[in-house]
C-alpha cells in the first residue's frame, strides 16, 4: 500500500550488520514507519554499497525523505563522509561512501560509526533522553560505545573516538582482534564472558554438568543465552562468570567516570538480556571502584530501551541535523 507522507522531515536510518542491511523510515519522534532488510553481501564493497542502495530506494517509493543516514561499524571520516577503516567489512577501506550512496540514491546521505548511532538514538529516544552527559556501551561480541558531551555526539579530532573497547586494561593480556593485547573487551564483553565460563569448567568442571547440559553437553556448544539462562536458574558457574564479568565491566566504567564524568551509562547489547543479573553486580563494582571514593559522583547505570533499533533511530535522526 503505498502512503507518500508529506512531513519534510522523515529521515531513512540504515544498519549495517555482519547479516543484515535494515533499514527504516524515520520521524521526528523516533517512530519507524516501515522497515526494509536486505542480507549482507559477504564480498562487501560494491555490492554492500549497492544493497544499502536497494533498502533505501525501496522505502523511498512510499514515503517522501530528506535524507539517508547509514550507520556501520569502522572508523569513520570526521566530516562522516568516508570510512576509513573496516576491519569487518571487505572492500571499504578509505571508500567515500557518501558520493557512491549519492550517486546510487540521489539524495543527501550522512555516514556514522555504529556505536555512535547507537548512543544518539538512546540519548535522544531511549535510556538517556534528557541528559547532557551520557556514555553508551553496547556489550556483545565486543564492547562498542558513543558519547555524548553537553548533547553532543564526541566524535574526536579525527572522527574515531569513543573505541572504548579497546583501551588496554590488562598489560600483555589476551590478544585483541585489534592486534593490541588486554583490551577491554577481552574481559568485559559477551565473549568475556564467555571466556570466564570456560574458565570456570574447566576449574571445577564437576559443577558444571547443569549448565553444559542446557547445550550440547559440550563448552563448545554452549552458548550466551544458555548462561543467561542458567543465570536465572541459580546456576554458581553462570553467576560466578557474570560476577567476573561484572568486576571489569564496573572497574571500567569507573575509570571512564573519572575521565568523562558522564550524568548515565546505558548498557546495550546482546549480554544485558540478563538485567539486573548483570548490572547489580557492575554497579556495586563501579563503586568500589570509583577514584575518590565517596567524593566523586557516580553515574546512574541503566539499560538500553531500543535494542536493536538503536542504531537505526540514531543515525535517521543524525541525517537530519
């Protein structure tokens, strides 16, 4: 059925995954209209950039917009133009994607880091609407962030801040997909997690018959949502992996308070499906350790209200500034 809307400030938001291309009409309220998908072209490049394409004029045959944001994971240009590194995606280093987008489109279209997408529709629509100050970090299969400084996205001198995931917290640590050792997110993401799990068999594996069992028998075959779920039965080891997990993650965002003193910390991503399994524990451990404890304010902890939608509502919203 098609419903051209004559509102002149409906934006498209597109989300680039590592399966999907999801994009979505967008209006000032953050409200989707419609949505659109389109898998994820293994080889990259041009064909991605030609699938983006595909998802946003498909939307545009019933809706009228004044531009098209596409939110992706790398580094992207200052002047969100370019992007200029991809380490996930073939074929993009240093593309300018906004001319080939433009091309293809022919409207205006704005480029942004994931992260930063992410944290911009929570800041706006979600979890951190109201505040100033606000730190996103989105736990899964590593930890992506944004930050938001006097309402403003930070996105640094040359347009690659907030790679909070890789900040070196443990000297000669576990070797990082980065290349750097003892990054945050080896010890505080979803795959931290799940590391502190296999820790854990294998210390004390007689205790951990319940747990395997909720997947194939094997470490290998147990999954994030098999913890959490055990979490939520009581499980020592899942609790105990949580724990670990929650002693990093609070000791971080301690010491990113310290540096950015932000007013919230919204926690998304795929390891917050547990609640408060996860976040009581961070912020007991945030406190602890906090710089100046009991003399420096900490934030409120909380999380994310837009899940998966997070990023597309932020970088619409992000096409029309």
């Amino acid at each position: 059925m098609s419903q051209t809307a004559d509102s002149t400030n409906l934006t498209i938001g597109i989300d680039v995954g590592g399966t999907k291309v999801l994009g979505g009409v967008v209006d000032e309220s953050g409200n989707i209209l419609e949505k659109a998908r389109r898998d994820t072209p293994r080889q990259g490049g041009v064909e991605l950039t030609k699938t983006i394409a595909d998802v946003a004029l498909e939307l545009m045959r019933n809706y009228k917009v004044k531009a098209v944001g596409v939110s992706a994971a790398g580094f992207v240009s200052s002047d969100r133009k370019t992007m200029l590194a991809t380490p996930n995606i073939a074929g993009w280093n240093g593309v300018n994607l906004d001319d080939e987008l433009t091309k293809l489109i022919g409207i205006d279209v704005v480029i942004e880091n994931d992260g930063n997408a992410a944290a911009w529709g929570e800041a706006v629509f979600g979890a951190g609407r109201g505040e100033a100050h606000m730190l996103l970090l989105t736990i899964g299969t590593g930890i992506g962030a944004g930050i938001v400084v006097n309402g403003q996205l930070h996105r640094g001198a040359f347009g690659v801040a907030a790679e909070i995931g890789h900040m070196r917290v443990v000297p000669e640590g576990h070797l990082c997909g980065c290349g750097a050792r003892g990054c945050f997110e080896q010890y505080a993401s979803g795959s931290g997690l799940m590391r502190h799990v296999r820790e854990a068999i294998a210390a004390t594996p007689d205790i951990a018959r319940n747990l395997l069992a909720l997947g194939d028998g094997t470490i290998e075959g147990l999954k994030g949502h098999h913890v959490t779920e055990a979490a939520r039965a009581g499980d020592v080891v899942a609790l105990a992996a949580f724990n670990t997990t929650a002693q990093w993650l609070g000791a971080g965002i301690a010491s990113l308070s310290a540096i950015l003193d932000p007013a919230i910390v919204v926690i998304g991503g795929g390891v917050v499906d547990a609640g408060e399994i996860l976040l009581e524990p961070t912020r007991a451990n945030m406190e602890r350790k906090m710089p100046f404890s009991g003399k420096h304010p900490s934030p409120k902890l909380v999380a994310a209200t837009l899940g998966n939608d997070a990023g597309l509502v932020g970088v619409a919203d992000l096409a029309r500034i």
